[in-house]
C-alpha cells in the first residue's frame, strides 16, 4: 500500500495496455484497479461478486443482460455505476475511457463464464502499478 | 442499488452538509459514500478496516499518526489514499472539498475510538442519498 497519495492520471499515465488493469492501492481484500478501456470487452459474468466502475476519463458503456431484457448504460467522466453479482455484463468504449475498479482482490477481469476471450482483452487479477 | 449510473456531482449536490457522508452505492458489503468535507474532522481510528479516499473536488488534508510521527498527506482532485487500518487520522479540508470513501457497511464515520465529538461533526455509518 502506497505511503502516499497517488494521482489516478499519474497511474492511468503509467501504461498503455488497452483492458488491462492495475492495481493502484487495496483496501482490505479489495482492489482499486484503473484501466484503460478501448472498443469492446466480452460478455462476462461474476458470479459471487459485485463490481464498482467510475469513469475518470471519457466515456464507458456498460451492457446488462437483465432479466426483463438487454440494456446499455453510458457512464460519463464523475459518474459511478456497480454491476450486481450474476449480471452478465460487457463494458465497452468506441471512443476510449479512463475507468477505476473496486472488486474483490482476486477478481478476474473476464469474470467466472465469458465469451471467448478475444487476443486485445488481459485475462487477469490486475498487475500491480509500475508493471 | 440504482439501475443507472449515479453522476457524483449531482449527488454531491443534493446536499449541504458537511462531514455527513451520504451512500452512494454498494459493493457487497461495502458503501461508495460522498461527503462535503470544510474544516477539521476529528482524530479516530478504525481498529478493523482500511478507509479508502478519493478527491473529486477541492483538497483534503488527512493527518496521520504513524510509529514515525505525526505527518499530513494532501489529495488533490483524482488523487487516492488508503489510511490503514489501526491508524489515527484526522481529514480537514481548509477551503472544502467533495470526497468519495469506499469502506465497509456500517463503519462508523468517527472510528471505533475518536476524540470528543464537536457540534459541526456527524456521527454516522452514512445516510441513504436523498435523505
């Protein structure tokens, strides 16, 4: 855990990695990751867990498969959203976005059941920051 | 849990208070809370969990007693810090600020031990927004 505060543009600055993301401080057994969001991610679900996006930079669409039906939400920079456990989601950003995660340490980034993975997507737990 | 993303601003503005965190969303079983922050809080600790900050406007100052000595860490506007758990602190915010916390359901925003209590400080585990 950092000493020090840490500006999320200084972290979102350190790596270019497209859905990729890093870990930028934990509190208790949970992550605070950003990532950069670029075109689209893949369906996923997570099973046993909820996940927390705000959006620092740009734009970043969430889509939902509900019960009653399909829906995309738009999260724009200040706007917070949290994906309930058991949705199945696929956040995507044609025009590019700066994003902050809190989920589980040890959470993946393509969920519990997903689509295939297609090779612009990082099939991890996040990398620490500097990596 | 709101079915559509929450603009922090807009809910920032939805009160004045300060020092009385409102719930923003959740995350299991933690809170995304908001909070008016202008002039001291109080010394406290939480003896169980790590608090996590995050500066949407304005600068937080939180002063820390660490094994070291007593020091001040200043947040700016998208900078982040953990106080771990078991640390003292005390937030300020001489010109105000707007911050977000992400900490577990039902912690207390005066710790499990604390200084007194002044006037303009609300003890709370956090209202629901719009109350």
């Amino acid at each position: 855990m950092s000493k020090d505060p840490i500006a999320l543009n200084d972290a979102l600055a350190s790596f270019d990695a497209r859905w990729s993301p890093r870990v930028v401080t934990r509190v208790n057994d949970y992550d605070v990751r950003v990532a950069k969001a670029e075109g689209e991610h893949v369906w996923h679900v997570h099973e046993d867990t909820d996940e927390f996006f705000l959006v620092v930079d740009g734009e970043l669409h969430i889509s939902l498969r509900e019960p009653a039906g399909e829906r995309t939400v738009v999260l724009r920079p200040g706007s917070v959203f949290t994906v309930p456990r058991g949705t199945e989601h696929k956040p995507s950003a044609p025009k590019g976005a700066s994003i902050m995660l809190f989920e589980p340490t040890g959470t993946s980034s393509v969920g519990d059941r997903h689509d295939e993975v297609p090779a612009h997507l990082d099939a991890t737990t996040g990398h620490e920051l500097g990596t």
